[in-house]
C-alpha cells in the first residue's frame, strides 16, 4: 500500500536490526501505517497494529477479516467519501471510507490529497490506473497481514504486553503531516519512549533527529 512515510522499500534492512536485538515474543507497532513493517513480521510474533487514523484500522481490520471493496472508484463517490472524513453528510462505515480514501488519493495521502484516479492521461501520452495499482498492491499484504491484532488511537493508549518490542514510526518532525497528525506532541512523545524502556521494553524509533539520550 502506498503510503505517505511508508517503509517497503527499507523494511528488509531495519527489521533484522530490531528482531536481532530482543528477545522476546511481541511486536507491538504503534504507528502501524501502511504495515510494510509489520507485515513482514514473522507470526511467530504476538503481532499488534495501531494507529490513530480509524479509518485506515478499520479498513485494515476488515481486509484481514476478508471483506471485499469495490475495485472501481469514481470521483463523484470519492468526493462523498471526502466529506464524510471531513465530518460532512457521512453514510458510509468506517472501513469503507479508509478504503475509499486510502486506495483513491495521490502519494497515500489519504482524502487531503485529492483524487488520483483511473486511466489518467500522462504528460508522455500513455495512461496510468494509479487506483488498480495502489489496490492490488495494498490487496498483497492482506495474506500477511492476518493474525495481527488492530488498535486505534493514540500511540499511548495502544496495549503493550510486558517485555515488548515496540516500532515508532511518528510523525518526522518537519515534516508535512497527515490530518492526525497535526500538533503532534514531541516531547510528550520522547517522555514515553524513555518511560517505555523503563517499564522493560525494547524500542525502536524511525527518525531524522532524536533527542541526545537516545541512542
């Protein structure tokens, strides 16, 4: 699934780093995303996913759960799909809009980013199905993807088991940010990293710049 931040294309060489350093039997992803990580894995794993985009949740909990979506998506529904994320005129679930919004928007976006489309005329004249592509590639993970267990919210209120591995992949700092993620607090989120591997974690956190304690 193509995803704003997303980490398919270095997934294979930060996990052995994480998997390599702990040595214990649960995953837990706090910022799960698009799961390039977590879905890669291995079950042996008590897997566990949040985020606190609901939508992207439920879609994902629903895929897993094998319901289906439509395949074609014109704009007329995604503008419909559009205002309901936006607390307008909603009459659709949860995983609908994720679906909708996820799988229609350009660069992963979701529905702030506006509609991509199929069959779309490029600047070198052929055409390009961006809605098929990112389908088919977000309908891959699904295989690999069940047996995880969804949260949503807040990467504190997700449930940790004891002596977790626990993935941050936040919001970069300076970066431009999803709808959920605006104001996203820093500090508040450095305190619970450090409170984390007090508690008995193992933490790993994707980013450009961490404070000078961090490792």
């Amino acid at each position: 699934m193509k995803y704003l931040g997303g980490k398919s294309k270095i997934v294979d060489n930060i996990l052995p780093i994480m998997l390599n350093n702990y040595n214990g039997d649960a995953f837990v992803d706090v910022f799960c995303g698009g799961c390039s990580v977590i879905e890669n894995v291995p079950n042996t794993y008590r897997r566990i996913a949040n985020d606190k985009q609901k939508y992207l949740v439920a879609m994902w909990k629903s895929l897993t759960n094998d319901k289906t979506f439509p395949m074609h998506i014109e704009k007329p529904l995604y503008d419909k799909v559009r205002d309901c994320a936006y607390g307008r005129n909603c009459d659709f679930d949860d995983d609908f809009v994720g679906w909708v919004g996820f799988m229609a928007s350009f660069n992963g976006r979701f529905v702030d980013a506006g509609y991509s489309g199929h069959n779309v005329l490029l600047k070198s004249g052929k055409k390009r199905d961006y809605i098929t592509e990112n389908i088919n590639n977000t309908l891959k993970q699904v295989d690999k993807l069940k047996g995880v267990e969804w949260h949503y919210g807040d990467y504190f209120e997700c449930p940790i088991p004891k002596n977790s591995l626990i993935y941050c992949d936040p919001p970069y700092c300076g970066t431009k940010q999803y709808m959920t993620s605006k104001n996203f607090d820093y500090e508040m989120f450095y305190d619970w990293c450090r409170a984390m591997k007090e508690d008995g974690h193992t933490v790993f956190i994707s980013e450009y710049n961490m404070p000078s304690d961090f490792k």
